[in-house]
C-alpha cells in the first residue's frame, strides 16, 4: 500500500525563531552538545518506549534490544543520529518541534540580557534540545514513526532553520527517529569517527543504551577495509557504580545531561541505601537558578527509575516544592516497575525514599554551610528564596531548615550580609528573650525604619526581612532554639530587662501627661487609627505606626492587597509618638485648629510613607505641607487666628 502524502509547510512559533537565532550566535563555541542533546533525546526515547511496552509489549514490535547509532557521511557532508525508541505521531512532531509549549517561555525570553555567556547559560536552562542541531547543520531532516502505528504513519520534517518548516506522511517500517544533519560549511572536522567518539566519551559515556557507530578498519596485510560497528560509551548507569569509580569529570558530565545546563554543579549527593528499603539517590544542586524557578507549578527536575528502568520525570513526589531546583536520579529495587503517577500518592515505599532523599540534602547544605562558606553564599543567594519556603510546607524538617535560613541584620547593616540564627542567638544582649525582625520591601527601607531607634540605642540586633516570601515565613515560623521571634512593628514595645526602671516610668509618666494631647489627635484622625498612644521605640522620629499585636503586619497587609487578596486585611493602625520630639511639642502648644489637623495628618501620613507604604492622597498631603511652610515663613503679626 502506498502512503498518499500529505505534505505542509507551516511557519515556525516566533519564539523558536528567536531561540534558533540566539542558539547559533551564543552557543557556537560550545558547538559540540549538539551531540550531546541529540542523543540525549534518543535516550528519552527509549525509555520512554521501554515504560510503555511494561503495560503493552506489543509497542517493541519484536524488537526489544534499544539502541541507538551514530553515522556520518563524509562525501555528502551528513551525521545521523537514529534510534529505535517510542518515535513520534505527526501531531507530536508539530508538539515537539514546531512549537515550544512551555508556559515560561516568554518568562525566558525576557531573562535574556544580550550578554552571550550569560544567555548560553539560560538557553541550557531552557533546554535546547533538537534545536542544537542547527549550531552544525544549515538544513536539517528528520523521519519518524510512533511505536504502535503502521508504517503507513511514518512523518517526514525538514527545515533549514529560516523560520519555516515541511511536514509529510511517508511510509516508515521501523519505529523510532532518524535526524540527519547537512553540516553548514567549515563544519567538516566533525566528519570523522575518532571527532565523533571522543564527543561521545566526553558528554554522553553514561547512556544507560549502546551507542553504535561505525569505524572502518584496514587489514595490514590485504589492506582491505571492513566497516564494523563498534559500541562507543561504557552503557552503564552512573549512578549504579560504585562512588570510587566515578571521575568528578564523570559526575559533571551526567549533571549536564541531567539538568540541561553548561554549567559545573555546586555540589552532588551520591547515596545507596541497602537493607529493608534498597535505592540509590544522585542529585545535584545545581550552581545557578533556572530562570523559572519561581513557577511552583513547572514540573522537577528529578528522574525516578525501578531497576534501571526510566520510570517518570519531574514528579513532585521524589522532592516537595522548595527543593524543586534539585538535579538528578532516583533508582529504587523496591517500587514496582508497573508504577503509576496514581499509584505514587499513597505508596508508603516512595515516602521513605522522599524522606530519606530530603535529609540527605539537608545534611549536604549543612556541610556546605559549615565547611564550604563561599559555595553555601552562593547556594543562598540563587536558592534562598524558594529554600525558605520548606519553613512553610516540612514542619518535620523545621529545626533543620531553620539552621540554614540566612538574613540580613543590623549587625552590619551597611551591607546585605547573610546571617544564621546561630550566628543572631551568639550575639544576643544578656537579658534579651526574643529575636527581632522587621520586614520591609527593601533593604534600605528596612535598616532606614524609625522602628528600629531604640535597638540601636540599646545594640540590640534586628533581623531585616526584605523578601516577599518572608511574609508568610514568620507567619508559620515562631520560634528558634526557645526564643520566640518579634516583629518589631506589632504590638507594644516589651524590652523586658534590656529596660530599666527609669525609662518605664518616664514612658508611663509622659502618657499621663500627653492624654489629652492623645485624645485630640485621635478626635482628629477617626477612622485610621485604632488608638494614638506614647511608646519609647523612638529615639529621632516624631511617630509611626505599629500592627496590634494580633493583626497583620502591615507590610503584609500591602502585600495581600497588590495580589488582590483582601480577605483579613483592613486592620487600623496604632500611631506612636515620641513625647520628647519638637513636633509633639509643637502639637502641644498648636491653638490653631486648622494648623493641628494638619500636624496630626502630616504625622500619620509621615509614618506611612517611612514604612514604604504609599499615600491615598498624596496631593494633600503636599498641600497641607505646604501650608505649614507658608505659615512657619509667615511673620506671626500676619497670622490672623480663627
């Protein structure tokens, strides 16, 4: 029967044209994982074949035995890379290659900064994959057909990059995918079996299925020349080897494949455990963050394999979210090899193994944090982040988690230096029961708070929090080694001990005194505030504003608003004031009426804007600032008073 062809040009998606562009002018100097992405592909797809046939055998089409093969043609200047995996549908080879269905793809683009060494970084991040074929080659083919259809649906794809691409049904009698490569002129070192061997030993000697190439020998003594095909990579998972038997360079290599990434990982974690649980973990922190790491949703980057047999990727189920940058495998002897995604939600074997993953991780950032200062630095900095959310999620890894968390302080609040709570807990004043923080939306609205007057009157430190998620961190986050954490902007001021008799007594001398001064300024400001009362925290400013002490802070409150969630904000203020600044001794003696609603307005709107919050009204309030200018340049003999 002969395949009536079906054959369409169709246009690529813009953001592969982009990515085609930038791939070849950033990535050219590390031409050769082109390769290496290729047969990594083939890998795939052959473990993907061997997972489908667990549940239909029938997909082999009586060819169990996976490889794949590398050829090259010197006179026609082509490499192909073939192998007989699961193959492809034509709707999945529109999927696959025509269009880049990523939900970060323009998060992606817009990561780029027009730097090649940093952009070849995040186009590895991205996952160049089949698109590295064009580094080499100026038109490339590709032939496919799907394991379980006839040969009848065999899709022919060509392209040469130029933003266009042809499709067609041919006939295909074996399953799987054949790429063939027509090298862009310059490239013909790269026809040359020994070339292509050691590119093979370098990136892809790992491959758990053969890689076979053939190498032309010469008999001495006929001189006749035979083609045989010869194995080129040792076809033995990594991971299953002994740790003594893996070069670094080994390690560094099977990252890259892993993780899609030019770059050397920080530090890997190669674990067997035997007994009554057998599996074997190697997972990498990677040295950079991906540019989506932030997309909870994005699936991760950790294989699950039973026996050496690929099982599934990127399952949630080997790592919780906020180890979500983790690399690498997890083999188990135990799990069955018919395992589902269904299956793993309530399988007690793959918990033990998720536990036991994750406390190896944790203990390998310990010992990163503790004897490699200048790796955990950098862990923290591309990592910190979404590593604090297991504060929110692991309560059985808590302490653990805690120990690593790094903030900045006011112990050195020029700089935004990362400290431990160890290192807070160490310093702490003799009588100081809690650990104080403040979060703000920057660093410099953090160390620049009036909150913050009376702790360096006294050098007690305070913790700065200035990232969004540290919102939610000290909202399920409330004590570290006994002592409880105190947001310095809720409730009032406790110093305990670290105050002395004098200082209470005059703070409770000067409410007396003030009451009225209080109560005016409230009659004056109604609704936005709770309560105006005198406080001590103050030692330069004239007053701010403090959360009760069972509200919200409020740069949450901002927070919950930006993103629309309302629901529990809404909480009024309490304002502070300071009974020894000149305005509140001006406030005191203001008889004009007019002039004291205006004081107390710029008062509480001053406040506001020293927390980084932003005024409702920011025309009045420069109004009303204005008119105590004119007045304070006003000679009082022209002042008339109502």
């Amino acid at each position: 029967m002969t395949v009536e062809a079906h054959k369409e040009t169709l246009g690529f998606q813009t953001e592969i044209k982009q990515l085609l562009d930038l791939m070849i002018h950033s990535l050219y100097s590390n031409k050769e994982i082109f390769l290496r992405e290729l047969i990594s592909n083939a890998s795939d797809a052959a473990d993907k074949l061997r997972f489908e046939a667990l549940s239909d055998d029938a997909l082999y089409e009586s060819e169990t035995d996976l490889k794949i093969w590398i050829r090259f043609d010197p006179q026609a200047r082509i490499i192909t890379i073939e192998d007989n995996g699961i193959g492809m549908s034509r709707e999945e080879v529109i999927e696959n290659i025509g269009i880049i269905a990523k939900s970060g793809t323009q998060q992606f683009f817009k990561s780029l900064t027009g730097d090649q060494a940093k952009d070849s970084r995040l186009i590895g991040q991205f996952g160049v994959g089949f698109y590295s074929s064009f580094i080499v080659a100026d038109k490339v083919s590709l032939e496919t057909r799907r394991a379980g259809l006839t040969k009848e649906h065999g899709v022919r794809w060509e392209s040469q990059g130029d933003g266009a691409y042809d499709i067609e049904t041919i006939e295909r009698e074996k399953r799987g995918t054949t790429v063939t490569l027509h090298l862009r002129e310059g490239e013909d070192e790269l026809l040359a079996d020994y070339r292509l061997s050691s590119i093979i030993k370098k990136y892809s000697d790992h491959i758990t299925f053969p890689i076979i190439m053939p190498k032309t020998k010469t008999d001495e003594e006929t001189k006749e020349t035979t083609v045989e095909n010869e194995v080129i990579n040792s076809a033995q998972a990594l991971w299953a080897k002994s740790k003594n038997e893996i070069t670094d360079e080994e390690y560094k290599e099977f990252y890259q494949h892993v993780a899609h990434d030019f770059d050397e990982p920080l530090t890997h974690i190669h674990n067997k455990v035997e007994g009554t649980l057998e599996y074997t973990t190697l997972l990498y922190i990677p040295s950079r963050a991906p540019f989506d790491l932030w997309d909870r949703n994005k699936q991760h980057g950790v294989k699950l394999y039973v026996r050496r047999v690929f099982i599934m990727d990127d399952n949630d189920k080997l790592l919780p979210p906020y180890l979500r940058f983790m690399r690498g495998v997890i083999d188990s002897n135990d799990l069955p090899l018919n395992v589902s995604r269904e299956i793993l939600q309530h399988n007690k074997q793959l918990d033990s193994i998720r536990s036991g993953a994750v406390k190896k991780v944790l203990s390998a950032l310990k010992y990163l944090a503790e004897n490699e200062a200048e790796k955990y630095a950098t862990f923290w900095k591309e990592f910190g982040r979404v590593f604090k959310e297991g504060i929110i999620e692991d309560h059985a890894n808590r302490d653990q988690i805690a120990k690593l968390l790094r903030f900045s302080s006011t112990y050195d609040d020029n700089s935004v230096s990362q400290i431990s709570l160890d290192d807070y807990v160490k310093r702490m004043k003799e009588g100081q029961e809690k650990i104080y923080y403040i979060t703000a939306e920057s660093f410099t609205a953090a160390k620049n708070s009036p909150h913050l007057e009376i702790f360096r009157k006294k050098g007690v430190e305070v913790l700065l929090l200035t990232e969004q998620i540290d919102e939610w961190v000290t909202m399920h986050f409330h004590e570290f080694e006994g002592k409880s954490l105190q947001s310095v902007t809720k409730g009032e001021l406790n110093l305990g001990s670290l105050e002395d008799e004098a200082e209470k007594k005059a703070t409770e001398q000067a409410s007396d005194k003030l009451k009225p001064l209080l109560e005016k300024i409230q009659a004056v400001l109604g609704d936005k505030v709770k309560e105006v009362r005198v406080t001590h925290r103050l030692t330069n400013s004239p007053a701010c504003l403090v959360a009760d002490s069972q509200a919200m802070d409020a740069s949450l409150e901002r927070l919950l608003k930006v993103m629309g969630q309302n629901a529990g904000t809404g909480s009024k203020p309490i304002l502070e004031i300071n009974p020894d600044h000149p305005i509140i001794t001006t406030l005191q003696n203001e008889q004009n009426k007019a002039r004291f609603a205006d004081w107390s307005h710029i008062l509480f709107d001053q406040s506001l804007l020293s927390e980084g919050a932003h005024l409702e009204d920011p025309a009045t309030f420069v109004n009303r600032m204005n008119q105590l200018f004119v007045a304070m340049a006003t000679p009082p003999s022209l002042i008339i008073t109502p």
